[in-house]
C-alpha cells in the first residue's frame, strides 16, 4: 500500500509538475520569432532529465517491494564502494571520503547498493556550502551491530520531509518531494 501511495504521488504530482514545464517551454519554442531558444530547450532538457530519473527510481522501487524478502550476505564496505562508484560517476566534481573502521558482513536486499547510492547521492546534491561537494561515509560498529554514516555540510533533511519518512506514509498534503530516500 505504501508503495502504491508514493508512485501515485509521484506519477500525480512529481512527473505531471515536470511535464507541464516541459510542454510550457516546447509551447513557447515553438512559438517564439526570437532567437535564445537554446535555452529554453536547455530547461526542457534539465526538466525531462529530472522525469527520467524519478521514474527509473521508482521502477526501482517497485522491483525492491516486489521482491522484499529476497536476501544474501553482502559485505557492508563492497556494498558501499560500489554505491559510491555509481554516485561518482554522475557528480565527478564531488570528492566521497569513506572510513571503514570495521568490515561487517550484513544480510540484506540484493538492492542495498542502491539505497546506499541514494543516500550518497542526496548529500551529494544538497551540499549547498561546497562548489565541489564533500560528502563522508563510515562504517563503524556499534553494540547494536554496524552502522552507516553519510554525513555532508548541507542544511540538513528538511523537518516536513523527515516527518514523512518518519510516519511511512503520506497525504496528498504531506509528502515528500522525491523517492530516491524511500
């Protein structure tokens, strides 16, 4: 059900506010005497990036949640490397320091590598502070078994967001504003 309610929000909210700028911005192209449409199409081309995205992490999503109780022991450290690989190659300005005080072996979802790079990735596009964003990764053990850090120096996880992820849930009011945290 909750997979449900976030694609339907992302289907009814987040892909249909990016269509609407993209067909704004093609209207206008096509009706423009005036020269300066590149960027207009610039924008056209930044807003269908942003609807691709969103739907290749929420088929994403829908793969994980269909396949929820598949699991295998995974090395934390090589789930973690890869996902930064995966994130430093779209944002190669961005610099990703890891520390690995532990290497614990965890079961999890074949995907966690990818819920990783997301985390990864959402610090890497909200370190407003650093032209070239800094991001860290830890793994370290603590008495309630290993943890993961991802730390940057942007604002922070906005409080109406967390409370969302918090809730497991949301409204048409209350909602997240993308699904790479879920």
């Amino acid at each position: 059900r909750l997979l449900d309610q976030i694609l339907g929000r992302v289907l009814r909210h987040n892909l249909r506010n990016k269509l609407v700028v993209i067909q704004a911005r093609a209207e206008q192209i096509r009706d423009s005497d005036r020269h300066g449409d590149s960027d207009l199409a610039e924008e056209i081309l930044a807003a269908a990036g942003k609807l691709q995205a969103t739907a290749g992490l929420a088929q994403d999503m829908r793969t994980i949640v269909k396949n929820r109780s598949d699991l295998d022991r995974q090395s934390l450290n090589e789930v973690v490397t890869a996902a930064i690989e995966t994130v430093s190659r779209d944002f190669p300005a961005a610099t990703v320091r890891t520390t690995f005080d532990s290497d614990p072996t965890v079961v999890a979802h074949p995907y966690l590598s990818t819920a990783i790079a997301q985390l990864v990735r959402n610090a890497v596009e909200h370190d407003t502070v650093n032209e070239s964003p800094t991001v860290t990764v830890r793994v370290f053990e603590t008495p309630d078994g290993p943890m993961l850090e991802v730390a940057d120096n942007g604002p922070g996880i906005p409080p109406h967001e967390l409370e969302v992820l918090e809730k497991h849930g949301e409204s048409a009011l209350e909602h997240g504003s993308g699904v790479g945290l879920w």
